[in-house]
C-alpha cells in the first residue's frame, strides 16, 4: 500500500471516530509519519523544514539520540508509577537551578494545567478571586484562561469576551482585562480594584508580540506595590529564549511562573514554580487544612518525560546553544522581512529569535488589536503556499529549532522567496 493511500486510510478513520476527523490542533490535511532533526514527513512521503516542531517541545529537533536513549532507558525500568521518582526530583532540582523565581516546583502533564493551578494557587495566597489578564494572551484551556485570548470583536476593557460556548457567566466577573504593553490603563485598572485581585498573569512575550521597554518591570512594580503576586507564562518562553527563560533575558523576576513544552523534551509535562512561601500551599502540613491546595495528577511528574526533559536540558545547557539558537532565529527573521518586502508586501515581523511570525500590516504592533488589522487572508495563503513549498509551520509563529541547518536556513529562504513571488503575482485576489 502506497503512502498515498495508507494517508487516506488514516483520514478516513479518523473522520469516523474523532469530531472534525483530528486532535483539535491542527489542520487534519498533515498526518505525519516520523521526525528526524529538524525535518518531518507525512504519509504520502512529502518532506518538509519543520518550524512546527510539535509547537514548540521539540527545540533540539525530532528523535534526538541523546533523548532517545534517556526515553529507552527509563521506560526500561518502568512508564509511571505515580510516586516520586529520581528523575522528577532532579529536573525539579534543575529547573530550581535554572529559573530565578523557582524556589519550589510542583508538576503537571500540561501547560493548561499548569496555568490553571498557577491561578488558583495565587487566588489561594491571596484570598482574593479575581485575575487580571491580557488580551489576546494565551494561558491553556481552563474558563479562566478563554476569556479574551482571541475576539474577532474585542470588547470593553476591563470586561472580558468569553472565547467559547460552556463557560459559566459568572467567570466573566472573575477575570479583568487589559491590553498588552499598556502599563498605563494596568496601573489604573490595579488602583480601582487591587483589593479584589488575587494575580496577573501575562506572556512575558504575549503569542509573538515584545514586551515594549520598561512594560514587564512595570507590572513587577506595580504588582508589589499592591501586593498582588505576579505570573509569568512560561510555558512557551522556558528554556527557550534562556536558560532561565524570558525572565533572565529581559531581567524580571515573577513570583510564579508556569512552564511546559521544552521541559518535558516532547513528552506531556508541564510545572508551575514559585517562591517558597506561595508553594507551601501545595504542603498540606506548612499551609494547614484550610489554605491547603490540592493538586494530584495520575501522570505528574512521569519518570520518562522527566528522563526526557532532562536530557534536552543538559543539550541545552551546552556553551554556544542559544549563541546558536539566536544566530539561526535572527538569520531567518531578516530572511522572511527581505523575501516579502521585495515581493512588494508590507509586513511586520514580530517575536524574537527563538520564536516569530510575520504579520501583513504597515504600521507597528504592540498588542493583540494591533494583530487584528493585520491581513489575516494574506497570511493563510502565504502559509498555504509555504507547505506547498515544503516548509511546516503553525497558523500564528515559525518555532526555531537547533536541529536547523545552514542547509535547512538556506532552503528555507529560497521557500519563502518562491512563496512571496507567487502570492504577489497573485494580486489581491
């Protein structure tokens, strides 16, 4: 049976068994075979440079040996066990290491889960319900977290924009709203109701947008003025833009971040950690029966993602990985701003380095609604014509892995200078 065929086996069954025939997260037209590097290929043989690489877990590329080895030899010795193990104490023990916030870390399977704890342990703190949040910035799946991540007609700040049917009206009363790099209507938004918030949580990088100058040390002042912990997701910027993560490269330190994807070296973990005091609450003797906050999961913790994790830290910890990691992401940025630029198009491309998008707009972006006038039409044919040309990557960002070589950088460019050709020659249509 050809691969061709064997794919359209795949997506006939998957469209009988799962809604809309997928996981839920991405196009259902890729079902990828195996990933070696920083390649992929699909069912019907088609390869691509993947910028996906798995959104985001898989920094040091697709079936590293050296992460491999660590899976096999754990999974030899047993997959879970549900107590402690040796290797969750020592990528708790690493993490602590590394992450200047992390006096203590408590882990989760997923950077939803690690998020939704992170808010309920400082609404826990606190004793207070509310949380202030940014619009258009992502933190998982909980209520809490879908509320203003992604309105095609934003609404008022401060009230938030429920972003999916089933969650409760009365969560809309628990969450503020503010717009991203605004440390103004923040300030005003704490004044008026810091007596009711338990904590902010922001992207320290909201999706691909920077923090503008001055912004994430505002919030940490502000937070501590009025005592309010402040939560840094780092699910997406851990380890990735740092060994510390966002809060070492841009010098801020929160009292509580969340990370995922990297840690886990592609295997479901995630963690929230803190400064010692806020985690006590996870210690059922240090914080008492009544502010004692349950956390149990079957998977925490699981031995062979933490063996993974490890492995990828140690590949990570390496001298010249983020000089490397850096050099690659700035190469490719000024590569996708030169190739549609020359193709006549106007275009803003937003990140850092280590993770970017390329958004068809004229004027600077600083929050989400600055996004939102962006051409979002152009972008999905840009990225349309990109697998077409063999390069995978997500609706929003390119991911930049390790595994990239100057052959994969050089083809890459060739890639999108092919794209921005035929998407000009196009027209408007």
């Amino acid at each position: 049976m050809d691969g061709g065929t064997i794919k359209a086996e795949l997506a006939a069954r998957a469209a009988r068994v799962m809604p809309a025939g997928g996981f839920g997260n991405f196009s259902t037209d890729i079902i990828l075979r195996e990933g070696r590097g920083a390649r992929v290929w699909d069912w019907n043989g088609r390869e691509f440079i993947d910028y996906l690489i798995g959104s985001g877990p898989m920094l040091v590329g697709h079936a590293h040996p050296e992460v491999t080895a660590a899976i096999q030899a754990q999974a030899a010795l047993g997959t879970t066990f549900f107590t402690n193990s040796r290797p969750g104490i020592e990528l708790a023990e690493t993490i602590v290491a590394a992450v200047a916030c992390a006096d203590q870390v408590r882990f989760v399977s997923t950077g939803t889960e690690a998020d939704l704890y992170a808010m309920r342990l400082a609404r826990a703190f606190t004793g207070r319900d509310k949380i202030l949040k940014f619009e258009g910035g992502y933190h998982g799946m909980s209520d809490y977290a879908l509320m203003s991540l992604a309105p095609s007609m934003p609404g008022n700040f401060p009230q938030p924009v429920p972003d999916s049917p089933g969650i409760p009206r009365s969560v809309r009363d628990e969450v503020l709203v503010a717009p991203y790099n605004d440390l103004d209507a923040v300030a005003a938004l704490l004044a008026e109701h810091h007596q009711e918030i338990g904590g902010v949580i922001v992207e320290p990088l909201q999706r691909v947008i920077p923090p503008l100058p001055g912004f994430l040390a505002g919030l940490r002042r502000l937070t501590t003025q009025y005592g309010i912990p402040l939560i840094f997701d780092e699910v997406v910027t851990g380890f990735r833009f740092a060994y510390g993560g966002a809060q070492e490269l841009y010098g801020v330190t929160p009292d509580i971040c969340t990370l995922g994807k990297v840690i886990g070296g592609g295997l479901p973990l995630a963690a929230i950690a803190g400064r010692a005091d806020i985690m006590a609450l996870f210690d059922r003797v240090l914080a008492g029966e009544e502010r004692f906050l349950t956390q149990i999961g079957t998977l925490s913790g699981n031995p062979i993602a933490a063996a993974a994790g490890l492995a990828t830290l140690a590949i990570l910890q390496r001298p010249g990985a983020y000089q490397r990691l850096f050099e690659l992401g700035e190469t490719l940025m000024a590569g996708l701003e030169e190739a549609l630029r020359a193709a006549g198009f106007a275009v803003r491309i937003l990140g850092a380095p280590p993770m970017f998008e390329a958004v068809f707009a004229q004027e600077p972006i600083t929050d989400y609604r600055g996004v939102l006038r962006g051409d979002a039409d152009l972008a999905r044919r840009f990225n349309a014509k990109l697998r077409a040309h063999g390069l995978l990557k997500g609706d929003s960002k390119y991911y930049v892995s390790l595994a990239l070589t100057d052959a994969d950088v050089a083809q890459t460019l060739a890639i999108w200078r092919a794209a921005a050709q035929e998407l000009a020659a196009e027209g408007s249509r």
